[in-house]
C-alpha cells in the first residue's frame, strides 16, 4: 500500500480507478506524439545533421559559421534526454566492425578549418570545422549509406548523383536523405535515401560537420603545448592510425578503401599548414569578424588509406635538403633548429630512402617529405605518407646525447618509419588482422639499413637485443596470439588497437628474418620487389606476399623446401608461443614441443594445435653446415651425432635466425660447456648469448634443471663481451633477488663467486669510464649493457665500483654544470645517496625541484629512495603527501620507498599513521600496489593473514578479495623461487 500524502486527502476506489484509466490514456497519447515529434525532427536531420553523441543539440551549419564559434560545448558534455541510437535503430548492417560492400570511395575533398590562435593558448576546448566531398562508386545497389563518423557535429549531408562522365554538371540531380543518425559501438554514420543508388554509377557525398581538437590524448586532431624561444606556443598535428581519421571528417576508414585526397587547410597566418602533398596554392579568408585567415591547398595525393592523411598546423622552423630531386625538410621547434639538434636526422634521412629505392628498383612516388618533431606524441612515430610524425625526443640529438645509444636509436626509428613508405603505404594490408606485414617488415628492415649505414653494429646481438629476447620472454604456447589474426576474431574497435603490441612488431620482424635465413639474399629481395610492384597502390593479404615468394622459388631449383612457403609460414603466423628444439647428440634425435611456462612433467604436444615446420641452420665444431628442416613432432638427423672427442660439439640455430629455443640432452649441454672452458672464442659471440639465455629460460621454466644453466657460467673470467655479460647479469642478478631479505643466505655465495669472474670485464671498462668514456659513444652494446655491469658491481660490494662512484657524485656536486655520464647515471646517483647522508640528499633534492623534464625528474625521484638512511626517507614520504613546497607528482612516492632494501620497512610503518594521506595523495589502487611490493618476500599463510590484517582498515571489501588471491599467488611463486635459489646457493657452494 502507498502511504497517504501528507494534507490527508482521501479518495475512493472507484474515482481512483477512474484517474489510473484517465492517466494511462494520457501518457499514451503523450507517447505517440513523442513518437511522431522524434521521427520529424530525425527527417528534419536530413538537412542538418544530429549529432555524433546522440542527443546532443547539432553545431551551426558552416554556411553560417563565418567567425570562431564562441564556446559551443565539446564533446565530452551530458546528452539531452533523448532516446539513444540504441534505443531505435533497428538491426542491420550498421551493428558490424566492417562496413558493407556497397560503396566504394574513389576521392576525397577536404577542407578543415581549426580556430587556433597564437595568442588564445589558454581555451578549455579548442574546435574546428570542415566540410567534405567524398566522391563514390556505388557497387551494390541501396537505399542505405553507411561511412563512419565519431564525435563529430554534421551539419548538412547532401548526395549528388549519379555523376556523369564530365566533370562539374551543374545538372546533377539530389538523392533525398531522409534520416541520418549515428552509432556508437561501431562508429557509423547512417544516411537513409529516399531513393535507391545504382550499382555501377557514381555518387558525391557532400558533408558539413565540426569536431573538437583533442587535449589529453594524441588521436585524431589533437594540440600541443609547449615552449619556444621563452614563449608558450601550441600547435596542431593528426593521428589516424588505426581508426582516428573518423574523429576528424567522416570517411570510409577502412585500410582497403584507398582514395586520393585534395586537402585545404584554413589557419591563423602565423602559422604553416602542412599535409601530406606540397603546398598548391595559397589565398586569403575574411570571417564576419574582419579577421583574416590563411587558405593553404595542397596537391592531389595518390590512392592511400583515410589513416594515412596528415596534418600539422605550427609556428616551426625547419631544415632541409634535397635527395633525388625531392625536398626533406625537418620541422621541429626554432630553438632546436637554431641549435643543430634536427641536422643528423636530417642528413641520415635522405640516404635512407635512396638505399629503400635502390634494394627495390622502386622509386619513393612523392614528390616530398617532411618530418615533424612533436613536443608530445605517444605514438613515437607515425609514417603518415608525405608527412611523418616523432616525438621529438627520438628524432632531435642534444649535444649531451653523444655518450647515449641515441644516435643508433633516431636511426632506427626513421629507417622504420621510411620502411613504411613501401611496406605500408605504397602497399597496405587489406584489413587490421595482418597490420604485421607492415610493422613487422618496417622493423625487420630497419636493423638491415640501420646496419647498412654503420656497419661495425653487431646486427645479430642488436636484433637479438632490441627484438628477439623481448618477444621470446613474453610469447609461450596457450597465452599469447599469433601474429596474423583471423577476422572474425575481431569484435571491437578497440581490439584493432590492441594489435599494435609486441608481436606484430617483434615477432613479424622475427618472422621475416627467419624468412630470409632459409632463403639467399638475392631470392629475398627479389620475391619483395615483385610483391610490392604487383600491389603497389593498392592493398595484400598476407597469402598474396607467400604466392610471391612461391614464384620466386619455383623460378630456381637450387632452394628445395620441404613444403609451399606458404605451408611454412602459417605453421608460425597462425599460431601462438614457439617451438623448444631438443638435440641428443647420442642419436641425432631431435624433437620440438610447445615452449610452455612453468612446464609441468608430461606435458606434451597433445594441447597445442599442430607441429612447426622448422628451419634448422647449425654449426658443428665451429663450420656451418647445410640446413635441415624438422617438419615432423621428431627426426633422426645422423649427421648431428658427436664422438667422444673433446673438440666435438653442435649448437642449432645459426646466428640465431629461428624463432625457437634450442635444448640439448645432457652430453650436448656437458661437450658445449667444456668448449667454453677450454676455448670460448671458438664460440661466436652470438651463441654465448644464445646459449646463456635459452639455458636460464629452459631451467626456469622446468626443461632443464637449474645447475645446467649454472654450469655455463663458469667460464666467464674469460668473457670479455659486455653484452654476454648483460645476459648473464639479468638472469642471475633480478631486481626479486636485489630486494629480497630472504636472499642473504645466497648473497656472500654469488658475490664471491661472480667477482672472482668480473675482475677482466670490470677493468676494461672501468678503465675507459676513468680515462676516455668519449670512446664508447659509437659501441651501442657497451652504452646499452653498462649501467647493469656497473651496477652490479657496486651491488656486489666490488670497492673500486663504490669509489668510482664516490667520485663522480662528489665532483658532481661541485660542479653541477658537469652532468653524471648517462649510461652509468642511475647507478652513480643511487649509490652517491647511499654511501652519502643527508648533505647528499638534499642536494640531489634541489637538483631534482629545477629539473622540468619529467623523464629526469623520475630518475632523480628514483634516486632519492637509496637512502640507508630510516628518517630520510620517512622525511621524503612526508614530503610526498604534503603538496607543498614540493610536487612529486611523476612518480608515486611512496611506492618507489617501499620498493628499496631499506625502505619496505619504514613505508609500512609510515603506513600505519599515514596511510589516510596516501589515499587520498595516490588513491586507493596505491594501497593494493604497497601491499604487493610490501609483501613480495611472503612464504606463509601466516603472514598473509597479518599483512591482510594490516591493510584491513584500508582497504575496500572487493579490494580484500582481489588482494588475498594475488598474496596467494605471490606467496606460491615465493615458495618455488625459494627452493630454486636453495639449489643456486649449494652449486654455488661447491663452485666457489
């Protein structure tokens, strides 16, 4: 029963029913004329079109919008209350990812008008305007046109057509457009015609619309704020890939939908428009206002994909010259111009892209390029055809980046970038699924020029370094994906974005490479060549690229496969994880199985879907010999067998080109590491690496045991390879082992015994840090493998370490000006406030309060947490949650303390009386976070029970459940860590 109002005032139960008919009659005649209110005014949207967020009131149309709007709300406001898409539209074709095949774009003309102004940088929402004209053939008859659109306002759409076969018919009649509205799960805009388009005629899609210019995320059209010559400036720039080209103009934003585009871009004076074509022409616009803007146009592009368009609107500088009759210029910031920081770039830029022409035969088909150093991109780079976008801290060189690997980095970005200009751009793949066959070419091809240009790189330990020990760690049989995705698999929008990760990248260069050991060089190249002739300015499937390496085998009868290239490779593509390959040297057995995590006894090849076919290049006592291939679960391979004699020895996999792990049987792990004892030189230096990190990943994951890969270690007072080093240091040396309390029992073992070993390698190098650092500015391995050695020894207890860096953090503080070198810069600022004391720490803290970098002020951060020193850092996680004098808000504080040896003990304490301030400084997710870093040494239920009982108060019910699964987990992990170092700490014993 209601309850009675509060005047008293009664009524019967007849005239009640009475009223409840009345008012259901009423609400029901209120609900039709909504009905019929709302399917008028979506008619009425055929002239002015609804929103992109549904609900949202339109913009003025553009006829009308002569002057900078005044501010219209942006995207992100609250919908009117209207029924959304959802509600109405009925199921169709606009409720799948891919568009329909009914139209076909063929051209694009467009014009974009963003209203920024240099000396209006302080707008809450910067907007712009544009209209475009997208000419289209109609393949399948229909009354139902669908392109995609996202928070965009359109404010008229029209259809011309059909078109006629002459241009400019003034006679051309109209396609009514009788509804137009949007989707949001998948992005469309659905045009309703009133009358039906003929297959085979052409159509002109005529659109006016507005949008806004993104802050916060570097997607679509988006701003940059920054600093130049003193001033704070700002500038525009896009990013269409994958699917932001619809955040910008409404479009068929489809890769395989290729298009030319005519583009106008309509800006302050002051500023330069830049895209992907060079300037056509220039003229000058008068708004209602009486101010005047600049109308740049641009040349016809050729046939590329909606992601592919580019734009930059900047107050820039640049730096140029010209590579074959075609220009390159740099922009980036004037001061970075004046200084020289854009000339390597520069001059590395157009040699890159006559050595991609001639391995070819195919010439860069634009008539320019232009570069663009961004002060924000989180994309890194982008290969926009005609116009590519970096973040400028990969494309400019600082005077003080000459004993960094930078230079070695800035050109492999822009060799992967100009790699795109033919794997990618000139020919794109035909959906998202195979986006590798443009990274993973792009980054395969970018060790070969970057190498090409420097040749003394050791390319097989950078690609090794940089791509292949990344992906090998992450991939493993059930978890991972494979590199070429099926399309049904694809159900969101943003599972296009997820693909841009470390397989495509890694693996697709990987396979690539692979690809090219069992193939000659010429074969190679020349299936390429024919591949990117045959689709250029079009679009491939990934069977299209096989066919042509097909050709080129069936060309030649001296390659034997043992199967189709394309039978090959799937049995890599489709697939997730990588083989284990395992020799027995007694019989010349050789078997593959799945590489599995933590691989439990009998696990067999049974859960995984099918065998690799796999190439096996392979050294015998030192000589290459002739590939084989295991296209089968086992194979006897006689020739592989070795004698009793202590010279005889096999490792597989030559130069590591096989994307796969290789085992050994007990007396071919016992011959290899008695080669290594007696002369580990006979070895290259690419298989030490191999063989120290596929024996540390087997043991690990249960394929070996332990005091296998330990055994390998032995010979390291006679490694003098910084990079094997690395390898080792990174497997026995981890950050649990580091920070752990409970590994003091293994610590005084593996100091004695790794010192014993690093005294050759440390003198090298301690000597070049002491005397001429300079003469490692071009050893890329040495400046990217330094900064573990050094601090490794200094961890280690090694003296002349902590004096070294006794001395470099002292003259530093004398001399600021004088900067710490950067490849041993970390370790010399943790172990100066380490053996220092409070006169230290609050110099690196004044160092850190006027440093504006935020990369710098994270490693300085960082630094501030290896105090030994307990009131330290109690001091700085006061600092942390008060927000003044001081603003630590790169990093989380408190976190960074727990994570040190000594700070886990004093962050819980501080926890204890704080940790309302902490919540509230970092937010509760930082709780969760405390509490594993706090409890990472935890072994019993015990003590999960007591740090469960001590974040109890803090923690939020859901929090306490998701937390006590994940201290189970750790505490598992723990238990199994435990017995492994027990077994390192005895062969340590015995080995020391």
């Amino acid at each position: 029963m209601r309850p009675s109002s509060s005047s008293g005032f009664y009524v019967s139960r007849t005239v009640a029913a009475l009223l409840v008919g009345l008012a259901a009659a009423l609400l029901l005649a209120l609900a039709v004329i909504a009905a019929l209110y709302g399917h008028c005014a979506r008619v009425e949207l055929s002239e002015l079109c609804g929103r992109g967020v549904p609900g949202a009131a339109p913009s003025p149309s553009l006829q009308r919008e002569e002057s900078p709007p005044t501010s219209q709300p942006g995207p992100e406001r609250e919908p009117a209350a209207a029924p959304t898409p959802r509600n109405w539209r009925p199921p169709g074709p606009w409720d799948q990812l891919r568009l329909p095949s009914w139209l076909v774009p063929l051209h694009y003309e467009l014009e974009l008008w963003p209203r920024l102004l240099p000396d209006d940088l302080s707008a809450p929402s910067l907007r712009f305007t544009g209209r475009v004209n997208i000419t289209v053939r109609c393949e399948v008859s229909t009354k139902q046109l669908l392109l995609h659109s996202l928070s965009l306002d359109c404010e008229r759409a029209e259809v011309r057509g059909p078109l006629s076969s002459s241009t400019g018919d003034a006679t051309v009649g109209r396609v009514p457009v009788d509804d137009v509205w949007f989707t949001l799960d998948t992005q469309y805009m659905v045009l309703e015609l009133g009358e039906t388009l003929q297959s085979g005629s052409r159509y002109e899609l005529q659109l006016s619309f507005s949008g806004p210019v993104y802050q916060d995320t570097r997607e679509g059209l988006f701003l940059n704020v920054y600093t130049d010559q003193g001033e704070r400036r700002a500038l525009l720039a896009s990013q269409m890939e994958p699917t932001f080209a619809r955040n910008v103009f409404p479009c068929f934003d489809e890769p395989a939908l290729k298009a030319t585009f005519n583009v106008t871009i309509i800006h302050h004076p002051t500023y330069v428009a830049l895209s992907n074509m060079p300037r056509l022409g220039q003229s000058e616009k008068e708004d209602v206002n009486g101010s005047k803007w600049t109308v740049t146009t641009f040349y016809t592009t050729p046939q590329m994909p909606t992601y592919l368009a580019a734009f930059a609107i900047c107050d820039y500088d640049h730096v140029n010259r010209t590579e074959r009759g075609k220009e390159i210029r740099i922009w980036a910031r004037k001061d970075a111009i004046a200084n020289g920081n854009a000339d390597f770039a520069l001059n590395i830029t157009g040699p890159i892209f006559s050595f991609m022409e001639d391995l070819f035969n195919i010439s860069y088909p634009l008539p320019k390029t232009d570069i663009v150093a961004l002060p924000i991109f989180d994309n890194r780079a982008m290969e926009n055809w005609g116009l590519l976008m970096f973040d400028e801290s990969l494309l400019l060189l600082q005077p003080s980046d000459q004993l960094t690997e930078k230079k070695t980095v800035i050109f492999h970005i822009i060799s992967h970038e100009i790699g795109h200009q033919w794997f990618g751009n000139l020919v794109t793949m035909n959906w998202w699924n195979n986006i590798w066959l443009n990274e993973g070419f792009a980054s395969y091809f970018e060790f070969g020029v970057t190498n090409y240009f420097n040749p003394k790189l050791p390319k097989n330990e950078v690609f090794f370094s940089n791509i292949l020990h990344g992906v090998l760690r992450e991939d493993h049989a059930l978890v991972s994906r494979a590199v070429s995705m099926k399309v049904e698999n694809f159900t969101e929008m943003s599972e296009i974005n997820e693909l841009f990760d470390l397989f495509t990248y890694n693996k697709g260069a990987s396979m690539a490479r692979m690809l090219s050991s069992f193939l000659n060089e010429n074969l190679f190249i020349g299936a390429l060549k024919s591949y990117l002739e045959t689709f250029s300015y079009s679009n491939a499937e990934q069977d299209d690229l096989w066919r042509h390496f097909q050709m080129a085998i069936d060309d030649q009868n001296k390659i034997i496969l043992p199967a189709t290239v394309k039978g090959i490779m799937d049995s890599w593509t489709h697939k997730s994880g990588f083989p284990v390959i395992t020799l027995n040297v007694s019989t010349g057995i050789i078997k593959q199985e799945p590489f599995y995590l933590g691989k439990v006894k009998n696990q067999t090849l049974l859960t995984h879907n099918d065998t690799w076919i796999v190439p096996i290049l392979w050294i015998k006592n030192g000589t290459t010999q002739s590939l084989v291939w295991l296209d089968k679960s086992s194979k006897v391979f006689p020739e592989m067998q070795v004698s009793d004699s202590d010279h005889d020895w096999v490792i597989l996999n030559l130069n590591m080109t096989g994307y796969y792990r290789v085992n050994y049987d007990e007396l071919g792990w016992k011959k290899l590491n008695q080669q290594l004892g007696k002369d580990p030189k006979a070895i290259p230096v690419i298989h030490r690496l191999q063989l120290i990190d596929d024996a540390f990943s087997l043991s690990k994951n249960n394929y070996i045991e332990v005091e296998t890969a330990l055994d390998l270690t032995k010979y390291l007072a006679e490694e003098d390879e910084i990079i094997v080093w690395h390898a080792v240091l990174a497997n026995l040396v981890t950050r649990d082992l580091v920070s752990d309390v409970n590994s003091y029992d293994i610590y005084p073992l593996l100091k004695k015994y790794l010192l014993k070993r690093l005294n050759s390698i440390w003198n090298i190098y301690s000597t070049i840090i002491r005397e001429n650092l300079a003469a490692l500015q071009d050893d890329y391995l040495a400046l990217t493998s330094l900064e573990k050695l050094f601090g490794t020894a200094c961890w280690l207890g090694l003296e002349d370490c902590l004096q070294l860096s006794r001395e470099f953090f002292r003259k530093w503080m004398n001399h600021p000006e004088n900067e710490i070198p950067y490849p041993i810069k970390n370790v010399i600022l943790c172990y100066g406030i380490a053996l220092g004391n409070d006169k230290e720490w609050d110099f690196l803290l004044s160092i850190y309060t006027n440093k504006t970098k935020e990369e710098e002020r994270i490693q300085l951060a960082y630094a501030l947490s290896c105090s030994k020193d307990p009131w330290i850092l109690k001091r700085y996680m006061e600092y942390a949650i008060i927000t003044s004098p001081l603003n630590f808000n790169e990093t989380n504080i408190i976190e960074v303390v727990a994570a040190s040896e000594v700070g886990r003990y004093i962050a819980k304490d501080f926890l204890v009386n704080n940790w309302q301030a902490v919540s509230e400084r970092y937010g509760t997710q930082s709780l969760v976070t405390l509490m594993y870093i706090i409890g990472r040494t935890i072994s019993t239920d015990l003590q999960i029970m007591e740090l469960q009982q001590f974040f109890s108060n803090m923690l939020e019910e859901h929090q306490r459940i998701t937390v006590h699964a994940k201290l189970l987990t750790i505490k598992n992990e723990n238990l199994k860590n435990k017995k492994q170092n027990a077994r390192i700490a005895e062969w340590l014993w015995k080995n020391t």
